[in-house]
C-alpha cells in the first residue's frame, strides 16, 4: 500500500544529495557561505546544485565569484543552520563572523571553506545561461580535497564509517549514517 501525499512535501521523500555548504566572493572581496539541500552529480566531475536566485551566493556567482562546495560531517548541523538562516548581504563583515562560524581557505582558490568538512570541491560556473533563467547551477570541478585519513586509496572511496554526510528531511531535521553496505 501506498499513501498518496501532499506535492508541497515529495522532496522530503525524494531526499537531494548530502548537505553541502556553498561558499563564494562578492565583487567587492566580501567571503560568504551558505547551506544547500538541494544537489547532485551531473558528471565525474560536475555538480548541480539548485540556487534561489535572490540568494546573496547566487549574485556572487552571477557576478563571477568561483564557487567551493563542502561537504559537512555529521556534526556540523549548527554551522550548517548558521549559513543558511542569513543573507551574507545583511551581515554587518561578513556572515562568517556575524554567526561565529570557523573556516580555513581551500587549497587552491583561497576562499573560506568551513573548517572540518568531510570533502570539498573548488568549482566554475559551466553554464550562465541555465544558472540565470532556471537557478540551475551546474558547476565544473576543478580540484577535490578530501580528509587524507578518511580516504581509502584502493577502492577510491571514503573508508568504512567515515562518510557521515547529513541528508535534509524537513526544516531543522536531517538524517546520517555513514555505514557502507554491500550485497558481498
Ligand atoms: C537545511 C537547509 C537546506 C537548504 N537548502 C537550500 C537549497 O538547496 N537551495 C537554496 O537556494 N537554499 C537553500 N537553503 C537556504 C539558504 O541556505 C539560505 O537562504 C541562506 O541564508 C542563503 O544565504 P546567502 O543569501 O548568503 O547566499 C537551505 C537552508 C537550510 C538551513
């Protein structure tokens, strides 16, 4: 049997890929960070993540900023609230220190990231158009960092019980595991 349920809450069933956190640079050098539910893998190394356009991310990434997407623990539920309850335009430096959020900078691109993610991924915009008539955000992956410790070089993947990644289901609620599970 199955329930037919309210079209305002099949996301929730549906799920989006892990949380991540978006972070960005105004034109004017102001650093900023958000949360993200709403994402997927479009290639190897491509990404989609679905943007509100009124977004203060979204009009740092209209304007040319480069974009790095983490990946947070499953302990980060308190930062990733923190990024995704304020505009980074209505804090008075900038929403890292308005919400006491730590970063470090990402290898490469020198923006904030939150500090301890699981991964994190320095991105381009691909494609202008769909980011600017839909709010699709389909970003190119330029470098991939992951935590050395947690990777295993054989399998190419994350090792047993350390991908923690957090997964949305409704308002402040989200859901983790971090088991690998196989038919072997
Ligand atoms: C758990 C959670 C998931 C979210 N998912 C998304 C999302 O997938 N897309 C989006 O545009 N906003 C999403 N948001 C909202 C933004 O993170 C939030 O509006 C943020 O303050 C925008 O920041 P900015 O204006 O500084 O870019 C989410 C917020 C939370 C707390």
């Amino acid at each position: 049997m199955y329930k037919n349920i309210d079209l305002n809450h099949a996301y929730r069933a549906f799920t989006g890929g892990p949380m991540i956190c978006i972070f960005t640079k105004s034109k004017d050098g102001v650093p900023n960070g958000m949360s993200a539910a709403w994402n997927c893998p479009f290639d190897t190394d491509e990404l989609i993540l679905v943007l509100d356009k009124g977004h203060t991310t979204s009009e740092n990434i209209r304007n040319g900023s480069k974009i790095v997407v983490a990946v947070p623990n499953s302990n980060q539920i308190d930062e990733i609230l923190k990024l995704g309850s304020i505009h980074g335009r209505d804090c008075s430096v900038n929403k890292f220190v308005e919400q006491k959020v730590d970063t470090e900078e990402s290898e490469l691109f020198k923006l904030p990231v939150i500090k301890g993610a699981l991964a994190y991924f320095e991105c381009e915009l691909n494609d202008k158009a769909l980011f600017e008539d839909k709010g699709i955000c389909l970003v190119k992956v330029k470098n991939c960092y992951v935590q050395e410790n947690m990777w295993d070089e054989v399998s190419n993947s994350f090792k047993k019980g350390c991908l923690n990644t957090l997964h949305h289901v409704s308002e402040a609620v989200f859901c983790t595991g971090g088991e690998l599970v196989s038919n072997d």
